[in-house]
C-alpha cells in the first residue's frame, strides 16, 4: 500500500514518483521537438525577411541603373556613339548580373524554407508516447482487454483510454512462463471453491465450477464478461458470464452449448453462484496487471480523434500527458512534509515502511534547456522549486489622494489706436489641466491673481481670463489696486515679454 508523504492513503497502488519521472521524460523530448520546430520557423522567418530586403536593394538598385544609364542609351534606327554602345553593354551586363543576384537570393530562401517544412507524419511522436506507456500509465487510465484462450494457445488485445482525448492500441505477446499462456483452471484460482451453477434452457445442466477453466475474459468501457467452459477444449459447454453494473446485483449467465453457442436464455445467479462468481472475478481482476504487462508495441495512438503522427505540434500530445498528471501532482507535494521533496510512502508489513523521494530539483535539471515558454505548464503542475519560482509582481499602491491641479498662464496681447495714442492689453488665460473641473480652474486663477475677478466658459478647457486694460462689461476688470509690479513673477514675466 502507498502513501503520502503525511502518511494518509495513497489513491494508486503504485510508484507515483516513477510514473512522474518517466512522464516527465517523454514530455520533455516532445518539447524539445517543438522547440526544434520553432527554431526552424524563425529561421524561415529570418531567411524570408533578408530575401525580401535584398531584393528590395536589388529593385533600388535596377531603379538606379535606369536613372544613370538609360538617357546614355540613344535612340534606335540612327549611327550609335561609341559612349551608347558603352552605356547597352554596361546596362546589359548590370541586368544580367541583378537576374543571377535574384535567382541567387530566392534559392537560398527556399532551401531554408525547405529544410525547416514539418514532415507530413511525425513517428517520433508515437514512439514518444511509447516510452511512456509500453511501462507506465496515468492515473485516470481505463483499460480494454481481451484475452481469448478457446484455440489452443491464448491470444490478447490491449487497448486504453489514457486521458479524455487520447487513446491507445497496443500488441502484446504473452511469455510462455505466464499463467495467462493458456486457459485458467478455477481451481487454481479459487482453491477451494465447491459450487454447482444449474444451467437453463430445454435441456438444463449442472455445471460443477472448480471443474471448469476460464477460457475468455472481456474488460471495457461498462463491460466486464468472462467466459467458463467445462473443459480448457472449445467443445466443451460453458457458460457466459457478463459481470453486473452498478445498477445490478447479481451476474448475467448465458448457457453455451459445444459449438460456444447461446444454449438457452439469459438469467441471474442465486446468492451462492453470485458469490463464488464474484470471487471468481476478483481473482482474474489481481492478475490483470501481469495480462497488461504483456504489451509490446504501441500500434497507434490518437489525440482528439486524430493519429498522433499527423500532429504538428509535439507540444499538445507533451499537454496532454502534463495535464492529467497535475492533480496528483499537486496533491503530492502539498502533503511531501520535506521542502523541495515530493514524497512517498509505501508499507512493507510486520510494522515498517519505506520513503520513496525524488527533489523537484532534479526534475528542473531535465527540463533547464527548454525554452522558457515550454516550461510553464511543469510550474502549473507543481514542480518548481522555492528557489526558481517567477518573482511575484509588486503588489499595487494603495490609492491615495488625487494628485493637487495644477495651472499653466496663457497671455495674449494686444494693441489698438486711441486719441491719447496706442492701448495696448494683455489678456491672460488661465488653463487647468482637468478641463471639467470648473471650480479648480477658478481657484488657480485667484491663487495666481488675488483680487481679479474672473470668468469661466461653459465648454472645453476650463479657463479663467483677466485683463489688465480697459474692457466693457460686468464680468472682467482689472482691481484698482493691483499693478504690474504686484502679479505673479510668472506672469509678470509673461507680461514683460509681450509688452
């Protein structure tokens, strides 16, 4: 039995840790060959991008050799100068050198591009989820199975659904020292078992089952059936067993006759048939492992419906394998007592235990040379170390006080003839940097000219305006006690330069 490292039940009866290394491994080769594949796109990207530059200097530079060398050339159908037949030679050659310098550069550019083309299958892709799976499985894997041993030697396929979307089909071939190389006496798996099934039918028979073998066993998506002969000979009678589902208590018998036909109809067991065919069950069920451990060869592998040898991107097939894998993951080191551990613990009996250990250090060595994109999914699932984990961001201010308005002084002059002379004003603006806010505006002119009276408009930037002449109307005057040398040095700078 396993355990986590805090001691409590592990959920499988196997080493988790190993099954994270060898997952681990496989998902970093096909990262690898994604990486691979997108250093072979940037180049294509680089060789396109320096092929279009030239031929653009190459266009500039024919461009050139028009403007230089074309007005040279002379008319057609008169003698030629000696400097015009220069100027058609040298405008000849120059073409024909562009030609070969352009030719030059698109073969350069598509023998990059042609390296760097995926392959139309990729078989790397099978025989990486083959070196994971001819030995290891996730956790929420769901086999398929059957095993067939009516013609002699005995026969099995394996298949399984590893994740929702990917599925497996294996050959197997069994060893010769395996119990599973023939039919199975029920004798050798319920020792001591001494119960008689009566058959229906026309003709109704009593089976005696420790004299029977088991001779097919089915597993799959919500079936389990076995097959029970009375004899290890296909001609013998049997029965066929279909195990019952949740909602049924009791197995499913159907009479066979010699020719492994249906004899009779289908009927549920008593308590005690029921019982030994449960304990029956139970006991093919320990030995599954071994009939599973038989695979030899991954035949074909699909992802989302699709031969994993036609992916593009060995990174959804490495995605996938991540990702079933997360949840334990997590779980495992967050109850590994140890930082920088995950940790578990298998029972050995007569009061001992042992640890079985593995530091995420070591599992960030196997992943140090993939690019930093492709190594967030094994952050997601938990196997950065303390001290390699991304810097979290500064945590934002907290609001305080809005920033104090601020003000900026317009002045405007003017000047216009009067019988004493000329009167010049100057017209200053106050612009706040807040346009809706009236009231700010209103108080950055008073604190920048104490004693005006100001104005606001009604729309756009809000502006207080004062005059320091004359001007008709209620609403702008200049104070009678206030003169130049009381404004604002800002202002009065302003002044000074517009007066």
């Amino acid at each position: 039995m396993y355990r986590f490292g805090d001691g409590t039940p592990f959920p499988l009866n196997e080493n988790f840790i190993e099954t994270l290394l060898a997952a681990v491994d496989a998902a970093v080769r096909l990262y690898g060959r994604q990486a691979e594949q997108e250093h072979k796109a940037a180049q294509v990207r680089e060789a396109s991008q320096t092929a279009a530059d030239e031929l653009r200097r190459l266009d500039a530079l024919r461009s050139l050799l028009d403007t230089a060398v074309t007005p040279m050339k002379g008319k057609p159908n008169r003698t030629r100068r000696e400097s015009e037949v220069a100027a058609e030679a040298i405008f000849s050659s120059a073409e024909s050198v562009l030609r070969q310098s352009r030719a030059k550069i698109l073969r350069r550019r598509d023998s990059v591009v042609q390296e760097a083309a995926p392959p139309a299958v990729s078989p790397e892709n099978l025989s990486d989820l083959a070196s994971f799976f001819l030995r290891y499985q996730l956790p929420r894997t769901e086999w398929r199975l059957r095993w067939d041993a009516t013609e002699g030697a005995s026969v099995v396929e394996i298949a399984a659904q590893a994740t929702r979307n990917l599925e497996l089909a294996f050959e197997a071939a069994i060893p010769d020292d395996s119990e599973w190389v023939a039919a199975l006496p029920i004798t050798e798996l319920l020792p001591h078992c001494q119960v008689e099934i009566q058959t229906s039918g026309s003709r109704p028979r009593t089976i005696r089952l420790q004299d029977c073998a088991v001779t097919q066993v089915q597993v799959g998506a919500g079936r389990e059936a076995m097959v029970l002969h009375e004899t290890s000979r296909r001609s013998s009678p049997g029965i066929h067993v279909v195990m019952p589902g949740p909602s049924e208590r009791a197995p499913l018998v159907v009479p066979l006759d010699k020719r492994n036909q249906p004899a009779g109809q289908p009927y549920y067991l008593d308590e005690i048939g029921s019982s030994a065919l449960f304990a029956l069950w139970r006991g093919l069920s320990d030995r599954f492992n071994a009939l599973l451990n038989c695979r030899t060869t991954l035949t074909s592998a699909r992802l989302g419906g699709r031969d994993v040898v036609e992916i593009d991107h060995p990174s959804t097939i490495a995605d996938a394998l991540l990702v079933d894998l997360a949840p334990l993951t997590r779980e495992v080191r967050a109850r590994s007592r140890v930082p920088g551990e995950l940790i578990l613990k298998r029972d050995l009996g007569d009061d001992r235990r042992e640890e079985l250990f593995i530091s995420r250090q070591s599992l960030l060595d196997k992943i140090a040379a993939l690019p930093s994109h492709l190594r967030r999914l094994f952050a997601a699932i938990g196997l950065v170390d303390e001290s390699h984990e991304e810097p979290r961001a500064p945590r934002a201010p907290a609001p305080g006080p809005a920033p104090a308005q601020r003000s900026r002084a317009i002045a405007r002059s003017s000047a216009s003839p009067t019988p004493t002379g000329t009167d010049r004003s100057v017209t200053i603006e106050i612009e706040a940097d807040e346009p809706s806010d009236e009231e700010i505006a209103q108080r950055s002119g008073a604190s920048l000219l104490p004693g005006f009276q100001f104005a606001s408009s009604s729309s756009g930037p809000a502006r207080t305006a004062y005059d320091t002449g004359t001007m008709d109307g209620p609403t702008l005057e200049r104070h009678p006690t206030i003169g130049h040398d009381h404004l604002p040095s800002e202002l009065s700078g302003i002044i000074d330069s517009l007066s």
